[in-house]
C-alpha cells in the first residue's frame, strides 16, 4: 500500500534508517563513567560514556527490546530513523553510533552536559529562568519544533524532562531528545493514542480525537507556562483532577508570577492554550509572534535615544523583574 511504500507503518513509525548497527560490544568503543546515570525512564537508562578513539563525552541510551512481554524493536527502529531525519537540525540532539546487544540497544547521543531544563523549572525563582533566557530558549525549541512539523514529524512528549541544555553556566543551548512517543503525521492517516505526560498533554488527546502538529502546539503552551512561572498550569491533585483541568481549559492568567512578565508572553501562551487544535498558533507563527522578537541591541537603543536627550533605561522589562525578586 501507499504508506508501506514511502517506509512509514500504518501507526506513524518510520522503519528505514541509514545508520550502521553496530553489533560487537558497545564497551569495546566506549569506557562508561560509573555512577554517572544521566537519567531513566519507564524503558531506558541514559548514561555518560566516553569514546576510546576519540576521548569525547557521549551519553548512551540503553532500551530494552522487550517491554512488558512485546518486542518493541520497531519502535527503536523509528526512534533513530526520527533522529537520522532530524540530523540537519541543531535543535535536535545528535545521534551519533548504534549498538545492539541481545536484549538491548544502545543509542549513541551528542552528549547535553547542561541537562534537563526541569532543574531550572522547578527551581527558586532566583535561580530559575529570567524572562529573557526563556524568550531565548524558547526560540530554540520552535525553531526544532517547526523543523520537525516541516518533515511531519510529532514529538508528543514536549515537556521540560525531554527538553536539555548543552551547559548550564552559562546558560546554553537546547536540544530536544526523546522521539519515543513521536509520530509520523500525514493527510492520509489518522493517530489516535493515549500517551504522554499528563501535565502536558492536549485535550484532543484525552478525548481521543486526532493527534496533529497542534498537540505538540498545547505542549509548547505549557511548556512556555512552566518556564516563566515554575508553575504547572493544569496540575491537579491527582491524574483525573488534572485531565479535568486541561480539558476545561482551566487555567489562571492572574498569577503574580505572570503579572511581573511582558504582557506579550501571556499572549503568547493564550494562543497554545486552546481547546481546538486548529485555532492553536503553529511554530512558524509563533516564532513570528512580538514576544519572540530580538530585543533591541544597545546600538540600536543609542540610535532611537540620540533624537531625544532623556536617556532610555536599558531593558526595562529585566530590571524591573529582578528588584521585584529582591524585595520577595
Ligand atoms: P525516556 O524515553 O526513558 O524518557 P529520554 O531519552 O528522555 O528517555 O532520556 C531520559 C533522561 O536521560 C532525559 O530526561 C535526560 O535527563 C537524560 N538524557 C537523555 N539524553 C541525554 C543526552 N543526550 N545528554 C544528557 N542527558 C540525556
Ligand atoms: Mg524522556
């Protein structure tokens, strides 16, 4: 049939890749750094590893093939092909070698030293984001987010967990990483799952309607949330409190956390967080949206404030926030 022919199965997984599976043993190439556990999930450990040849850093996802009795080597398979795809972007993390051992598979990544951007999310508010660093950031992710939508691709698992930075201080780069719940997404085909996290996860989903571009979209929205806030929009005491919450759309713009913020960056989380897929914005949208605008360099400040001779005070939004911190 037509999708089997362009290499992609009736559930969205990709099924061709192009790197090589390296089949002898992982530890021949690459020395594991012991008690240097990245992070673990329901399947997978990720651990930092140094590679002989080269002596550079790498983390190494370890998955199992097996999960709860099913062989689960298709989804693996889907997962590099998603990364192999996504090569070209810097946004996304590098996939760098491939091994398979009987039970497991090892994914070679591009090594992300600043880890998860959830330290950072959860953190007090002096050491957490400031609105410019999250104004940054954020380009970053729509940037790897559109690249992925252009090519069809859904992550499904946006959150601050699967969102890493390449250091920490100071404050670097993204990269996006975990594609295991991502999806091929085209005209002639309708997914309909439930999965991801449920903090972050769309109404459509809960309803099991179908999934599209626009549900990483609601993803973006909370996600934009918890950065400026270090509050989760939608989390309720428990699992059903929180589909609640998010399939009434019950969510407060009046906290004091967002009322410090440029008016713009609630703007821009209303055009996400809303109920319909289609009346979301889409990434190219909201890299074009004013809050993401490049702030004005200080060349450009002197150009604007030499026609008049009271001086501007340089980025009135940051200095303002921060003696607002001091006084808390
Ligand atoms: P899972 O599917 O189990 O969630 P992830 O790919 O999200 O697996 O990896 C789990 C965790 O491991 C991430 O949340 C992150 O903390 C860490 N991790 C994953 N990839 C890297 C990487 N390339 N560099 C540094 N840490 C990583
Ligand atoms: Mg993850």
């Amino acid at each position: 049939s037509r999708w089997q022919e362009a290499g992609q199965g009736c559930s969205g997984l990709l099924r061709d890749i192009h790197s090589v599976i390296q089949r002898e043993p992982f530890t021949e190439h690459y020395t594991l750094i012991p008690g240097k556990e990245l992070g673990r999930g329901k399947f997978a450990v990720v651990k930092k590893c140094v590679e002989k040849s080269s002596g550079r850093e790498y983390a190494a996802k370890f998955m199992r093939k097996r999960r709860k009795g099913q062989d689960c080597r298709a989804e693996i398979i889907h997962e590099i092909a998603v990364l192999e795809l996504a090569s070209s972007c810097h946004r996304v993390v590098n996939l760098h070698a491939v091994y398979e051992m009987s039970s497991e598979i090892v994914l070679v990544l591009e090594f992300a030293a600043g880890g998860e951007i959830f330290n950072q999310c959860v953190a007090e508010r002096d050491e957490a984001f400031k609105e410019e660093d999250v104004k940054r950031l954020m380009r970053q992710i729509l940037e790897g987010v559109a690249f992925l939508h252009k090519n069809n691709v859904v992550h499904l698992d946006l959150k601050p967990q699967n969102i890493l930075l390449t250091s920490n201080d100071p404050l670097g780069d993204i990269k996006i990483v975990d594609f295991g719940l991502s999806r091929m997404v085209s005209s002639s085909q309708e997914i309909r799952e439930i999965m991801g996290t449920p903090e972050y996860v769309a109404p459509e989903v809960l309803n099991y309607e179908p999934i599209s571009t626009a549900t990483d979209m609601w993803s973006i929205g909370v996600l934009a949330y918890v950065m400026l806030t270090g509050m989760s929009p939608f989390l309720g005491a428990d699992k059903q409190e929180t589909f609640l919450n998010i399939s009434q759309i019950n969510v407060s713009y009046t906290e004091e956390e967002l009322e410090q913020l440029d008016k713009a960056a609630i703007h821009f989380i209303k055009s996400l967080l809303i109920k319909e897929p289609e009346d979301r914005s889409t990434a190219e949208n909201c890299l074009k949206h004013p809050w993401l605008q490049t702030q004005e360099t200080d060349s450009e400040k002197e150009k604007w404030n030499t026609s008049s001779s009271i001086p501007e005070p340089v980025s009135t939004a940051v200095s303002t926030q921060s003696a607002d911190e001091d006084i808390e």
